[in-house]
C-alpha cells in the first residue's frame, strides 16, 4: 500500500491560491471582462484599428487570467483526489507518480503567479524596451553584450514573449557593442525590469592567447514602451535625424538604401538608433518611441533624484553591478542583490533566468525605498 502525506504542501498551495485570488479580485476581473466583450462586440470596433486591437488584447489577456485562476481551483482539488486514489487499498505506483508530478507543476505555477501579482508599479504591464552596451574588457566585454542579447531573446522564446531587434551594433573582433530590441509581452518591463544595471563576467578569455582570466561589464537598461497617445512632447529643434545604409558583422550591405535612423537629442544628447524596419518612415517612427521612452524614465529618474536630495540620502542606485558570471575558476552565477545564485552558467546564459528575475521582483519589493 503506497503513503502519500502531501497535506501539509496542499494546505500550503492552497493558502497561496487564497492570497493571489484576493490581490487579482476574481469579481472585478469577471466585470472587465463583461465591459471589454460589450466594447468588442461594438460594430465600429475596428473603424479604429489601434484601439481595437488593444481592446481585443485586453480582452484576452484577463480571459486567459481568469481561466488560469478557475484552471488552478479544479486542479488542486483533483491533486487531493489523486492523493486518495494512490493512497486506498488498489493504489499504485502510476497514480503515486502522478500526484507527485502535479505538486510540483502547481507549486511553480502559483509561485510565478504571486510573483506576477507584485508587479503592481506605474508602468509594469508595459512592453519593455532592453539595451545593451558592451562596457570595460574589450573584445571580451562586446562577446560578453552578445551573449547576454542571446540569452534574454532566448529567455522570450521560452515564455512565448514577441520580441523586434530594433537596433545593433557589431564590434569589429567579434561580439556587439550595443543591441537594442523591444519584448511585447504583458507585465514585460515590470518582469525584465529587476535585470537592470551593470552585469560582470569571469572566465578565461578565448580571445587571450595566454588563456588568462578576464573580468568584463555590460551594462542593461530596460524602460517601459509608452504609448503613442502619451504626451512627451519632443520639439523638432531639440532633435538631430540622421539617416544611413543599414549593415550586418563585416560591414555587409544587409540594405541597399538609407533606411537606418538616428536620433539625438539635443538637450540629454540621448541617442536611439533603428535599422529593423523597412522603410525610413517606419524606422523613424520605431526609433521616436524608444526615445520618448527613455526620456520618460529620464524625467522619473530626476524626480526621484530630487526626492534623495531634499533626504539627504545619496546613496547608489540597487542596480549597480547587480549580477556575477563565473566560468572560471569555478561554474557559477549569482545576483548580488538577491543572493540567489545557480552553478550552471550555460543553462542560465541559454535563457534560464526564472529563478533570478522571481528572486529580483520579491526583493525589489521588500527593499528599503528611498
């Protein structure tokens, strides 16, 4: 006769559940979704296409929010009866297995979904907009860039997440000396914000002929995507647009016009650059967003700068060389922030980062503000 005791990791799950019913409120959710499917059945709908679209995608995501709630109900109800069936007289090892399957399925989905339900800032369920710049090391440091772009675009392979290269720029050895691309997912900034700041790498450089041991930095900003309809008023004069011929590694013509696009502005000197699109038209467009962007955290981080100030308080920003890459002398990856830490670089750098943004979002949230 098979024992299975999971009333205590039940029990547990289950107060879990209670908590992350009681933050998303399953009747407000309900009522959304009662108004968005009154606004989509409209007949003129799409005589506006944007908003169409953003009312179907809304309707969507909390459609796909309350199934998941009701899916989780009826499936810890089932693992109880799971628990039973192995657990009566005619149990066997297939049903034993099962249970022990579907504990842990569950345990990691209610805990990315009270994760997800501390993503409650200004700007979390924005699309985030990801650069990233090859810092000191060298050669080394602009390998470091690309496979750090590596490993976040793998990272929203996994989960299902679009993303658009809108921008890079290749060193002349070998790696990048900046990316720049946009993950259009729900909740993908407050999700890829905790990644920000300064990233440092250990390993022995293949790029060093006496296979010395190399330190590098890439830094990563992530700012939320506004919108379009968003008032942050950029004047033509404050602005410089340069055009030119988008190219791939090696300087090869990938375009055989002046599509690419370059903004500066003037008064930051914040500078965007977008090849991915095109046409000029549509690259301009791209490369104002990402601008308007960055000069909308731009404007946060000086409000919160001045608040620090009035404090008396000047201490660093938390993201400051937040994460360590170890590959030698010994295998590991550890946020310095958070102090969760792997010993598989290679998982991690092929797009295994749940551990450290769900450690990131929960320590974000418990932090000292300044």
């Amino acid at each position: 006769m098979i024992d299975l005791d999971y009333s205590e990791q039940i029990a547990a799950l289950r107060a879990t559940f209670g908590d992350i019913r009681s933050v998303i409120d399953i009747d407000r959710l309900k009522s959304d979704i009662e108004d968005l499917n009154g606004e989509a059945g409209m007949p003129d709908l799409w005589d506006d296409t944007e908003h169409a679209q953003k009312v179907t995608s809304a309707l969507s995501h909390r459609q796909s929010e309350l199934a998941k709630i009701e899916s989780i109900e009826s499936r810890l109800d089932d693992l109880e009866v799971l628990v039973g069936m192995a657990n009566d007289g005619e149990g066997d090892q297939e049903s034993a297995d099962e249970a022990a399957t579907e504990l842990a399925s569950l345990q990691k989905l209610l805990g990315a979904l009270e994760v997800q339900t501390l993503l409650n800032g200004e700007f979390d369920e924005r699309n985030a907009v990801i650069t990233i710049r090859a810092g000191a090391g060298g050669v080394d440091a602009a390998d470091f860039a690309e496979m750090l772009l590596r490993m976040y675009l793998r990272y929203a392979e996994q989960h299902n997440y679009r993303t658009s290269v809108l921008d890079i720029s290749y060193a002349e050895e070998a790696g990048i000396k900046s990316a720049t691309f946009e993950v259009d997912a729900e909740y993908a900034f407050g999700t890829l914000s905790v990644e920000a700041g300064t990233h440092r790498l250990v390993r022995m450089s293949p790029f060093n002929s006496a296979g010395k041991r190399q330190t590098s930095f890439a830094a990563v900003e992530v700012v939320p995507l506004i919108e379009q309809t968003e008032s942050i008023e950029v004047p033509d004069n404050d602005i410089r647009v340069d055009v030119f011929r988008s190219s791939g590694p090696g300087g090869q013509s990938v375009n055989t016009t002046d599509s690419a696009v370059r903004i500066t502005h003037l008064p930051t000197g914040t500078v965007v650059s977008c090849q991915n699109e095109k046409s000029q038209i549509q690259n301009r467009a791209a490369a104002m967003r990402v601008l308007q962007s960055r000069l909308l955290v731009l404007e946060r981080e000086k409000e919160a700068a001045t608040k620090k100030e009035l404090a008396g308080n000047i201490t660093a920003s938390w993201g400051d060389q937040m994460r360590s890459y170890v590959l030698a002398p010994y295998q590991m990856v550890k946020d310095l922030r958070t102090n969760y830490e792997v010993n598989n670089p290679s998982n991690v750098f092929d797009g295994d980062l749940d551990g450290f943004i769900s450690a990131g979002i929960r320590w974000r949230k418990t932090a000292p503000q300044d």
